[in-house]
C-alpha cells in the first residue's frame, strides 16, 4: 500500500469518526427536547447529511472487504502458536 492511499484511508477514517461523532452529539440535543422548532429543523437537515456520508462510507468499505475476499488478498490469521 502506497503512502497516499494510507493516507487517503486516515483521512477517510478521521472523517467518519467526525461525521459520526457530530451526529451524535446532534440526536443527543435533540432527544433532549429542549431545542426551538427552526433549530431542531436545521438540526435535522444536518443529522440526515450525516447519516447519508456515514452511510456511503460504510458500504464504500463493505465494496472494499468484497473486493479483497474475492481477489484472496485477505489471509485467514492464523497465530505463530498453532
């Protein structure tokens, strides 16, 4: 694996985990109930873009894992100890 696609997959990674971690803090405030209707609107509009970036990134590494299985490039770990 080149150094630019290890880095493009941090990038990737650190993306996610904020998208993820954003949408959370954003259903957290709204289960709270204490936001005013227009915040809770934009909030909403916000929580689904993230839901959808979270999404695509999740089924982009599922195409990723199939892609390796079926090229064998995946090895079944097997410890020093066996």
């Amino acid at each position: 694996m080149s150094n630019e696609t290890a880095s493009g997959n941090t990038d990737s990674l650190q993306h996610f985990e904020a998208a993820l971690n954003e949408l959370e803090t954003i259903i957290n405030q709204m289960e709270s109930g204490q936001m005013p209707l227009q915040q809770s609107l934009t909030a909403y509009k916000r929580g689904s873009e993230l839901l959808s970036f979270c999404q695509k990134a999740l089924a982009d590494v599922e195409q990723q894992i199939r892609i390796l299985n079926e090229s064998n490039q995946l090895q079944t770990f097997t410890p020093i100890d066996e």
